[in-house]
C-alpha cells in the first residue's frame, strides 16, 4: 500500500515505540516526521505541515492533551488530525480524545496493520470532504451563474 501526499507527524518519548510506529510508517511508503517531545513537535508540525499527528497521550512536560489543544488552537497547524496512541485506557482519557475530536484514540500495542488502516482511513476521508466541498462550490458558481443569466433573459 502506498500512499501519496500524506505525512505524518510521530511524537513518541519511548525510543522501543517510535521504532516500531516508524517501522510501519516506512513499511507504508508514508512520509513522516519523527520527535521525541512536544517542544520539537510544535516546530515540526508548523515546518513539515503534516495531515496527521500520531501523540503519546503521556509524555514529560507538555502531554500529548496540551499539545493537541496547541496544534488545534494555532492556524497554521489546525488543520492536522490529531490520533491519540496512548497506554492509557482510561474512561476520561478517552472522552478527552471524543471531546477534543480526535480522529481516532489507539491503545499502545495495537497492531501495525491497525494503526496503519487507522491512518490511511483518517487520511482517505480528509481527501474525500476536501473534494466534496470543491463540487460544492463548484455548484454554487454553477447556480450563480445560471441565475444571472436568467435574470437577464
């Protein structure tokens, strides 16, 4: 499976995990960009422009929470999914990610395939609500259009 224009932003302070996360990434053929802390993961976000951020929810200093309420609240990275990828199972953990509208929350040890089906399809609907809305407008110029020329006629 290879997929084209998707990067990916990986932010995992345990060097075992992001091996394995990067392994599937490159396994993939996806571009990604790998840190190992939140301070790096805001630099990278805006210099890189990923569509999806892959966050430990647990880190030292600024925790994967802080980070995405950083990467949604900033214009130049608000448009990057944020997935979480946590040990955490926790019930409030988890509603976080449903509150923040995380595109998915992922338990660490989830299969590569899985965690890669989960990217790739966060990935495939963005491509798909972006081309809805070009036809949308499309249709609004169309409508536009003809109702001028039939209010000159």
């Amino acid at each position: 499976m290879i997929v084209n224009k998707l990067k990916v932003l990986v932010v995992e302070d345990s060097p075992i995990e992001m091996l394995i996360i990067t392994t599937a990434l490159d396994s993939a053929k996806i571009d990604y960009v790998a840190v190992s802390n939140s301070a790096d993961a805001m630099e990278a976000a805006i210099t890189h422009k990923p569509g999806i951020a892959l966050l430990d929810m647990n880190m030292p200093g600024i925790d994967g929470r802080e980070l995405c309420e950083l990467l949604q609240t900033n214009p130049l990275t608000s448009h990057i999914k944020v997935v979480f990828l946590t040990a955490s199972e926790s019930v409030d953990d988890i509603l976080y990610g449903v509150n923040v509208h995380a595109a998915a929350y992922c338990i660490k040890g989830i299969s590569a395939h899985e965690l890669l089906n989960h990217i790739i399809s966060i990935d495939f609907a963005t491509g798909l609500r972006a081309e809805v809305n070009q036809f949308q407008q499309f249709n609004k110029h169309l409508v536009n259009k003809y109702e001028k020329i039939c209010s000159i006629h």
